[in-house]
C-alpha cells in the first residue's frame, strides 16, 4: 500500500547558500531560466503570474502561478493548475494544486523541499486529453532540456 | 502488489478520471480500510470495521464512496457483502502521480545544474 496517495515530497540538497537557492526560486526570471517558462512578471504576494512554457515543442503550453506565500528565506508558495495545456479551457474557475518550498540551511548548503498537494479537488470535467502526454516524447524533451542547461 | 500488475492497468489517467479518484483517497479512513483490503484480502463490512472508532453507517458510507471511484468491488455472502481491492484503479492514481513526480525529479534536476553549475 503506498504511502501517500494525495501529495507529492521531494527533497534536494543545493550546494550553495540560502540565500541563492531563494533568489532562484522568487526572482520571477531566474525560476523560468530552470523551470523553463517565460513568465510576464514578478512574483507577488497574492498576485497571479501568466507564462509560456519554453520546452522545444512545448511552447504553445502556458501557464499561471498564484502566489501564496513568500516568507523570506524559507518558504515560498504558489497554487496552479498542474498540466494545463488546452488554450481552450478556462483553467482559472478549476481548483489548483498547492506548491511550498521550504528551504533549510544544512552543512553542504541548501535543503530543499517541495510539497505538492492538493490533488483530491481537481475537477472532474477536465478533458483526459490534456493529460495524453506521450511518454517517450516528453523524456525526450527533458533530455534536451537536460543538454542544453549542461553545455 | 503494485509490480505484479500489468502496464496496462497502470496506464496514466486522464484528469477526467482522476479528481473522484483523489477525492476518494484524500480520507485517512478511506486509507485505512484500503490498507486493511490489500493486506486482509476479501472482507466482510464487519471485520473491515473491526478495530476501528467508527460506526458502522460510517464505514459503509466510506466503502460507498470507494465504490463509486471504482478502487473496490463487492459481492454478496449471503447476507454479508464482502468487499475487494480493485488494483486496477489504484494502479492509475499511482501512474498520475508518478507522472507528476516525474516532472518534479526532472525540474529538480534543472534546478541543482542551474545553482551549482
């Protein structure tokens, strides 16, 4: 039986102070430069955030982050809407998914946690074929991604 | 349990399907009485209640939500209706989330190369 079924935990350990490990999530440009999203403004408190997703064949996806939370230098947050990629769909009247960051200070650097939660009041009329990502395809993009970051 | 299903009962759901899915699992008793089905296999409503500080009416109101998310079947034992995992369900909730997991380990990735780089 797994374990958890309603959110998603990740945890990694950054080789690099606090304090640029927060700016990379909170800077508005350097989120996108990793994230890869373009996004038309600043984070704020409150705000909502419109961007395009800059994967090489995923550019006609976008997205909109709403920010919860920015308690400097530990925890950042924001609500979406995971996979919305029909330009369509209104995704704004859809319930999001809640996305914190809590950054901890451990010898070596940075830990990093990610939460994801919130996945029991999607709705239930969202089209299945958002969701038809192929799989081979989209590792492929990530590879690309991966590439094109190292080089 | 998990591995010895086949990829097709895996297969990712699509968001249509997964909100009542997630809404069925987002319950710690729901959890439970899961947990109770893939380790017990086939039980009564009784000997899955058995233990637990919840009442009867509520743990049949918890097997019917179950039900109707299609992550549990039922039959009728004479007057008991006995109550099953359906794998097959559970098997697309944990192929969602993956996925989502997935994207989260790439980013991640991308993240860690973009600090330390």
């Amino acid at each position: 039986m797994p374990t958890s079924l309603d959110r998603i935990e990740k945890e990694i350990t950054l080789r690099a102070p606090k304090s640029r490990v927060w700016r990379a999530l909170t800077n508005a440009e350097e989120f996108g430069e990793w994230f890869r999203v373009k996004l038309e403004g600043p984070f704020a408190v409150g705000k909502s955030v419109h961007g395009r997703i800059t994967y090489p064949g995923y550019e006609h996806m976008t997205m909109a982050i709403s920010v919860e939370r920015v308690d400097a230098e530990h925890l950042f947050s924001f609500r979406w809407h995971p996979y919305s990629i029909d330009p369509k769909v209104d995704y704004s009247k859809e319930a999001t998914t809640l996305v914190e960051f809590r950054l901890k200070e451990v010898s070596g650097g940075t830990l990093l946690t990610v939460v994801e939660s919130g996945f029991e009041k999607l709705p239930a009329d969202r089209r299945a074929e958002a969701f038809r990502m192929n799989d081979s395809g989209w590792q492929e993009q990530i590879e690309n991604v991966r590439r094109h970051v190292a080089g | 349990m998990f591995d010895a299903m086949s990829p097709a009962s895996r297969r990712a759901v699509g968001f249509r399907e997964a909100a009542p899915l997630f809404a069925a699992l987002g319950d710690q008793t729901r959890l439970q009485l899961l947990d109770r089905l893939c380790h017990g296999g086939p039980s009564s409503t009784a000997r899955l209640r058995a233990g637990l500080p919840v009442s009867h009416q509520a743990i049949s109101k918890h097997l019917e939500v179950l039900h109707a998310a299609g992550l549990v079947r039922s039959s009728r034992r004479g007057r008991e209706r006995i109550w099953d995992l359906e794998p097959k369900r559970l098997g697309a909730a944990h192929a969602y989330l993956d996925r989502i997991s997935e994207q989260w380990d790439d980013a991640l990735e991308r993240l860690k190369k973009f600090i330390e780089h």
